[in-house]
C-alpha cells in the first residue's frame, strides 16, 4: 500500500508560481512572436496552462504586456478557466482527509 503525497499550502502555492512564471513566459514568447511576425502560440496552449493554474501569470502578462487583454472571445475563455481552477482548488480543499487520500491513491 502506498502512502499518499501530502497536499501543504506551500506545495499549491510553488506550483501556482511555477506554473504562472512559465505562462507569463509563454504570453511574452507569443507576445513576441506577434510584433514579429512570426508563428503564434495557439490559444489553447494559454488557456490550458491557466486552467492548470498559471492564470495568476497570465493575468499578469495581459495587463504589463497588453497582449490578449482586447480580444473579447479569449477573455471570456481566460475568465472561464480561471474559475473552473478556482473551483477546483475549493472542491480539493472541502475535501476531508479521507476523501484526500482516495482521490491521490487513485492518482499515483
């Protein structure tokens, strides 16, 4: 039987920063790409690594780079997974330790 990982605060919040630094490398890198020229980044590729829990990071880079803050459509989506990562984040820390423990067994 294997131990499950434990979840701390400060385990959430070093992925919360790695995960925003590297999106706000990402909206640079694409940022950059525009002015350009050159090949974009897809936009489900920014989507998917805020919902993951990089949108901290990207918030950030829309508002010091103003790239992606005027597109009507990709904001709607941005705001859409930063409440499902929030949500998820709330529904994991309901969780009473029994139910924690399942739900990382199932996942290691």
């Amino acid at each position: 039987m294997t131990m499950p990982l434990p979840i701390t605060l400060s385990a959430i919040a070093m992925v919360y920063w790695v995960l925003s630094g590297l999106t706000f490398l990402i909206y640079a890198w694409d940022k950059a790409a525009a002015v350009a020229g050159r090949r974009r980044t897809p936009e489900k590729l920014l989507h998917l690594f805020s919902v993951a829990g990089g949108w901290p990071g990207a918030l950030v880079a829309q508002k010091l780079l103003r790239h992606k803050s005027d597109k009507r459509e990709f904001q709607i989506m941005f705001w859409v997974t930063v409440m499902l990562n929030c949500g998820v984040l709330i529904w994991l820390a309901l969780l009473d330790g029994a139910d924690m423990r399942v739900l990382l067994n199932r996942m290691v």
